[in-house]
C-alpha cells in the first residue's frame, strides 16, 4: 500500500559542522541541524516528531550519530 519516500540526498560541511540534536527541557521538542564547531553558531534543519523523522534526517545527511544539546 505505502510507498517509502524517496529520500533526497544532501550533504553538510564535515568539517566545520557536528550534526546534533537542539532539544528543549520545557516541552520536549526536538530540532535537528548542524552546529559549527568553531563558533558554536547553529543551522536549523529539520523538526524531529519522532523516531521516523529522525531516521529520515539520518539517512538524508549520510550521518550515523546524532548528539544531544540541552
């Protein structure tokens, strides 16, 4: 019945960026990104709902971990 979507894929700059995971303490929502490791400034990509989202960023950016930031 469902078809898996096709997934477009993209890439990020190695590196200088650290994929992770903005979470917030107060109502749980998750935002996943990059952060730059020399300025600590982070780009926004996507909101994660839940466990398929987050696969979906996983799979898209080539990354195999995601770290969490409070």
């Amino acid at each position: 019945m469902f078809k898996k979507r096709q997934i477009q894929k993209a890439s990020y700059d190695k590196e200088n960026q650290i994929p992770i995971l903005k979470c917030s303490i107060c109502n749980g929502e998750q935002v996943a990104g990059f952060k730059n490791i020399h300025t600590g400034k982070f780009e926004e990509v996507m909101l994660i709902r839940n466990d398929r989202d987050l696969e979906e960023f996983k799979e898209k950016y080539g990354v195999e971990s995601v770290g969490k930031e409070y």
